[in-house]
C-alpha cells in the first residue's frame, strides 16, 4: 500500500471501512491512518450506532473495539455474523485485554484477527492489508 494514494477494490471503487471504537484517541489514529492510506471511514461509538450504519451502508471491512458502551464488540459480531456472515468474514477486532479469559476463548472462537491496543500505525495497517487480501480486496 502506498501512503497517499486512494485503496480501491479490483471494481475501482475506494475501500470503505466501518471503526467501532469509543475511545477518541483510538478512533482519530484510526481514521488518520486509513484516510491517508485513501481508504474512506465510518465511525461509531458503540455496537448498536454501528448496526444503523451497517443498515444503511455497504462496508469493506469492519474494526470492532471488544469492549464499548451499549453493545459490545462481541454482540456486534454475532449480530453481523447471524445477518451476514460474508460480512463478518471482514472483521478485526481491537482489544485492550487479549489474555482475558473470556476474551481469549471469544478471538479463539471466532479465528477473526486483533490487534493489541496500544498498536503502531505499520502494525494496525500490516493487519488490515492481510485482513484485505484474506477476503478478496
């Protein structure tokens, strides 16, 4: 991936990626470095914002925070899961706790790859572009 340059699909179409985070400083690293990586970003604070927005628009892929407000990340999932699960095959999930049991048997579970809050911003675009070329993108 070239900074600075639009991340199309195959279509020439600009990747558009939903952020489920509800940390600010998590959600603007986030949005910075896809948005110079050319990708166009959706943000939302807890799991049922980002069920509206899932219903109203068509995303790439999906960065779901595992703890937030209202609806975790996890019930996110399975309701993303049970809607489409093409669309959950796009999912990374971001965590502060990865060695907490339930956590860890869940990330197990899902085989959905994470990143480790705090992360680099080369780390967090290594996994996306793997994730990217895992489904097809």
């Amino acid at each position: 991936m070239v900074k600075g340059n639009q991340m199309k699909t195959p279509e020439s179409k600009i990747i558009k990626t939903l952020v489920v985070e509800d940390e600010p400083t998590i959600q603007a690293l986030c949005r910075r470095v896809l948005t110079l990586e050319g990708f166009e970003v959706d943000i939302a604070v807890n799991g049922k914002d980002a069920i509206d927005l899932i219903e109203r628009n068509k995303y790439d892929f999906f960065l779901f925070d595992l703890k937030l407000p209202v609806m975790n990340g996890m019930e996110l999932y399975q309701w993303l899961l049970n809607k489409s699960p093409e669309m959950a095959a796009s999912v990374i999930f971001l965590t502060g706790s990865v060695f907490s049991g339930d956590t860890a048997i869940f990330l197990n579970r899902t085989g959905r790859p994470y990143l480790s809050k705090p992360f680099t911003p080369d780390g967090f675009m290594d996994i996306v572009a793997s994730t990217l070329k895992e489904i097809g993108i």
